[in-house]
C-alpha cells in the first residue's frame, strides 16, 4: 500500500517564517481547525477509508475516484453568534472547503465502490478492480 504522508507546517518552521507571512488563513481563539482526518486500511478484495468530517451535512462532501486516485473534498459551513437583547456582541462565522487526496497501490472498482456518512465520520468501500488475467493464444 501507498504511504500517506500529512504535511506537518512545523517541520519547516524557519522557512515558513519568511515564506507566506502576511497571508496564513486567519483562526479565531475557540474555533476548531477543520481537517478531514483518514485511516486507510486494505485487505485482499476492497480498501476501507474512514474519513472524519465532523459538523458537516453529507450533501456537502463529493468523492472522486479516478483509478487508484481518491479525492473527498467537503464544504463547510459554521455559524455561531452571541446576542444580549438586540445587540449583537460576537458573531463567528465560517465558510469554507477542506479536501484531501491519497494514492492507493491498486486500482479501485468505481462501480462497486459505497460510501456512508454517520455522526461525522464518512466510511469509503473501494473494492479493488480484478487484473485481467493473462491469456494463452494457440499458435496456429
């Protein structure tokens, strides 16, 4: 199987100091940070794929697979806002999209493939294709 690697942006901390300073994504204190979090794990017929997209409707997530290519991509919305009688003291607000994309080591049965949504945790069947089978030609 494919390793799957997550970009960690502490790794390159000095670099990163320079590079894209004045345009990280702003992060309000007592937001959580959405990231679509996998666990990949395969047997010999499917690939099973646990993704967590917490807070999200399932009409909002697209699932694309090209090959042995899949991408889950997911439009979030969150609304949150504080009142005292009719004035407003905080409103926070987010709309965005998170996705997140892998290689697998084999391809995957487009056609046979299913896929879940429950309590914020989106389960993928991929079955993986069949190789088509080598084929003795009789010398005429």
């Amino acid at each position: 199987m494919a390793n799957i690697l997550r970009y960690n942006p502490a790794d390159d901390t000095f670099d990163d100091l320079f590079r894209g300073f004045f345009m990280r994504p702003v992060r309000f204190e007592g937001q959580p940070e959405v990231q679509v979090k996998i666990d990949v794990k395969e047997d010999d017929k499917a690939y099973t794929v646990h993704a967590e997209i917490p807070g999200v409707k399932k009409e909002d997530i697209h699932v694309t697979i090209d090959g042995n290519q899949v991408a889950i991509s997911a439009e979030v919305k969150n609304e949150k806002e504080v009142k005292e009688g009719e004035k407003v003291l905080r409103s926070e607000c987010y709309y965005g999209k998170v996705s997140r994309a892998f290689t697998l080591a084999s391809d995957v049965d487009e056609s046979a493939a299913q896929a879940k949504y429950k309590d914020g945790v989106l389960e993928l069947t991929l079955p993986k294709k069949v190789a088509a089978s080598a084929r003795k030609l009789a010398i005429q």
